[in-house]
C-alpha cells in the first residue's frame, strides 16, 4: 500500500486528524481538488466572521449614543471585503503549508475510487490501507428555470460592490445570516422562504424575536413562497415569479436553500459504500458499509450539527481509533452552536423547544438581562437566557441565549453539561467580577 491512511479532502474532518496521525509516524495523504482548508477556512465560516466584526461593533455603538458615544459609523464594503481578502486568500496555502510541514503527502485533483483500497486522481493510481471520506457539502442549486442568474454563499462572500436590492431564497443559517450583513450594509432585502418557519434548529420564540428585529430594520419575509422561474430583465434585474402569480424584481438572488453532500462525485456505488441525499452512512465507529472505508465531518448522515468544531472532534476521534488508542465507539460530548444574527442566538444540549414540550421531564429556568447593570453597561436590551435542567438527575442537560454576548454565554455553560453539573454545584462557583459568567451565576435562582 502506498498510505496508511488517505484522506479524501482537506477541512476539519481530514488535517485535525492527519497532522497529528503524521506526527506519530504514519505515513498520510490528503487529496484535495479545490483550497486546502476547506470551506470553512476558504469560503465559509472564517469569510463570514470577517464580514460579521464591523457590524456587531456598530451595534453596539448604537446601543451607546446618549451614553456616551455620539455618531455612528458605516460600513465600507470594498474595504471590509479587501481586509477579508488579505485574511482569506492565504489560507490555501497555509492549509497545503499545514500538512506538508507534518511529511503529509497532499495531492492535488479531483478523486474517484477505483476499488476499495485504491483511488484515482487525473488518471494517476493511489492505494491505502484505509481512506477516510471528508469531502463536506455544497452550495444546493435550487432546480427552477433561469436559476443560473442565482449566486450562492461563495459568491456572496467575495461580492465586489453590495447591490442595492438583495433576495435571499432560504430561511437557514446561511439566508438569515447573510439579509443581516445585506441589510447592515444598506441593501433593501427580501427573504423568501418555503415555509413560515426561520432557523428551524433554535429556539422558536428566540428565532421571532431576532425575525422581529429584523424586520424593524427594513428586512422583508416573504412565507410559504415556492419560487417558479426566474429571468433577466432589459434593465439587466432579475425577475422571480412564483405562487399565486407571485412577481418580484431585484437586483441581485442569493440562492440559500441549503447545502448537499459531495459524495455523488466518488464513484461509491461502484465500491458499494452506502449514501443517501443526506450523506454516507456509518456505523458508531464512522465506519461505512466497507470496512476500511470511513467518513467524517458534514459527509456524513448523522443527527449531531454539522459544524466545524464536530467534523474536527470525529477526526481527532478516527486518529485515535487508527493509532489504537480508542477501540470503543464515537460518544459526542455537548456540542454547542450560533447564529450570527445581531443579536446571536446560541444554545447547546436539549433544545428548549423540545423541554418547554416536556414539562415533566426537564426545568427550564429563564432570566431577562433587561434589570442587570453589566449587560446594562453597553445598555443592550432584549437580552434573555434559558437553562434546562433534569428533573431527575436535577442536572444541567441544556441552555439557550439571544444576546450579543450569547456565544460566550454558551461555551462557558457547555462544561457544565459535559460535568452534568446540578444547580447547586453551579452555586458554588466563583468568578471574576464583573464578567458573563458572574452575571450568568447572579441573575438566576440557583438554588
């Protein structure tokens, strides 16, 4: 065999595990057939956070006119997008820069398997003992005529100049947190969506909220939309049509209605690994229906997130199960996740949609920060917290916040679930004053 392992793909799912799988002496390939990194270090998360910065600082700002701060900035699009190009466009190479320093072979080009040890790149041959599938998502086309006028999240994220009328089909991570930058920046936006329900994995009384205030801002929500064709105008605008003669000009259609696997590019049918629209089936140990094949990352049919911070966690997992340190099955800590709407809305452990459904089972504590003089200080209103507890175990199995600090708030709760932590072990911990964490502890009756 050539490798050890080879790995198909180079983001989270693949270098978390094949830098520190190099470094003990196995000899690793990385394929990769478009930037080393990945999407989220390329054209995804770290882009958008980019973009993101400027606006939650002005917020914040304006929270602070009367308060001792006067005026308010705007935002530069072409130099905010210059600034996110000098961050993002060295991430290829420092991504291909990653592996190589570790003595990890990377190669260049799309792969295809040729039988279950053996792949092919551009006609060349490479065998492996084992190979890890960590090709990720793409953008989904919404299938309508003329729906090559459409750009996607890669193309927003590199947008020279923001357009003055900006459409957004979808109502996910990626639709609502894109109408946020578009509207921060000055576009008109619309948002349209098939059904009546945004960001359907948060919380649904947080989710209206933050629609609300969005919609206070200038955002428009078109519901229960299915849009039919779409076409160029002589004014060079793009033309939807849809339900109930549904007619809307615009200047410019980001098409968010979602991400699909990329494992129909493999070949895997040919080698009998089994997938689905959702992604590539594997067992507790991520391993497919072949045995020396297994998958990681946002490849996979899984119920977790899909979030960079699990693709790096099952690839650390899938180093330690090849290096014979782990023999049992993947078990999944908390994993926590946001939204970078303005404000944030984060959650982690049981979703307070499903505890509020079930009061017999879980507790749910809720606080308003309104009444707190630290949140007070940048005189953030609106703020709130839930904490969900067992009733059983009386321990800390949830949390969600919309905040602007909402992020923070969250990653500091998920030890606490991970340590099932009751509420009078939260009580007994001391924090710095002031802080989150202290104004966390205080507003809420513990005990």
């Amino acid at each position: 065999m050539d490798f050890s392992v080879l790995y198909i793909g180079s983001g989270q799912a693949s270098w978390n595990g094949a830098v520190p799988l190099a470094k003990s002496g196995a000899k690793v390939a990385v394929i990769e057939e478009s930037q080393y990194g990945g999407v989220c270090s390329n054209k995804g998360c770290n882009a958008k956070i980019i973009l993101d910065k400027p606006l939650e600082l002005i917020n914040r700002v304006k929270d602070l006119q009367g308060r001792g701060i006067d005026g308010v900035p705007t935002v530069n699009w072409e130099d905010l997008m210059a600034h996110k190009h000098e961050l993002i466009v060295p991430q290829d190479a420092h991504g291909k820069e990653r592996l190589d320093n570790v003595g990890i072979t990377t190669i260049t080009g799309h792969a295809e398997f040729v039988d279950t040890h053996t792949v092919a790149v551009d006609g060349k041959t490479y065998t492996a003992d084992k190979i890890v599938i960590a090709t990720g998502l793409r953008p989904h086309v919404l299938d309508v005529p003329g729906h090559e006028l459409f750009e996607n999240s890669t193309d927003f994220l590199s947008l020279p100049h923001m357009p003055k009328h900006v459409t957004i089909l979808g109502g996910g991570f990626v639709a609502i947190e894109f109408a946020t930058i578009a509207n921060a920046v000055g576009a008109q936006v619309d948002v349209i969506t098939r059904s009546n329900r945004l960001l359907r994995q948060f919380p649904a009384q947080y989710v209206a909220e933050v629609q609300a205030d969005l919609k206070a801002r200038g955002v428009r929500f078109i519901s229960d939309m299915n849009i039919k064709s779409a076409e160029k105008t002589a004014a060079g605008q793009i033309a939807l049509t849809g339900d109930h003669e549904f007619q809307l000009t615009t200047d410019y259609v980001l098409d968010a209605t979602g991400r699909v696997p990329n494992h129909d590019q493999l070949n895997l049918e040919a080698i009998g690994v089994e997938a689905n629209q959702r992604g590539i089936v594997v067992n507790e140990y991520l391993q497919t229906s072949v045995e020396n094949i297994y998958a990681a990352g946002d490849a996979i049919d899984k119920q977790v997130p899909k979030l960079t911070p699990t693709a790096a966690f099952e690839s650390r997992y899938l180093t330690a199960r090849f290096k014979g340190d782990n023999d049992g099955p993947i078990v999944y800590p908390a994993i926590s996740e946001v939204v970078f709407t303005s404000p944030r809305i984060a959650q982690v452990g049981v979703h307070l949609d499903q505890a509020l459904a079930e009061p017999d089972r879980y507790e749910v504590t809720e606080a308003s920060y309104d009444g707190d003089w630290y949140r007070q200080v940048e005189n953030e209103q609106g703020a709130k917290l839930s904490l969900i507890f067992d009733k059983n175990s009386k321990a800390l199995v949830g949390a969600a916040e919309k905040s602007n600090n909402a992020d923070n708030t969250i990653n500091t709760i998920v030890p606490y679930i991970q340590m099932k932590m009751t509420k009078e072990q939260l009580n007994d911990l001391v924090y710095v004053f002031p802080s989150i964490e202290y104004t966390l502890q205080r507003r809420l009756p513990l005990v």
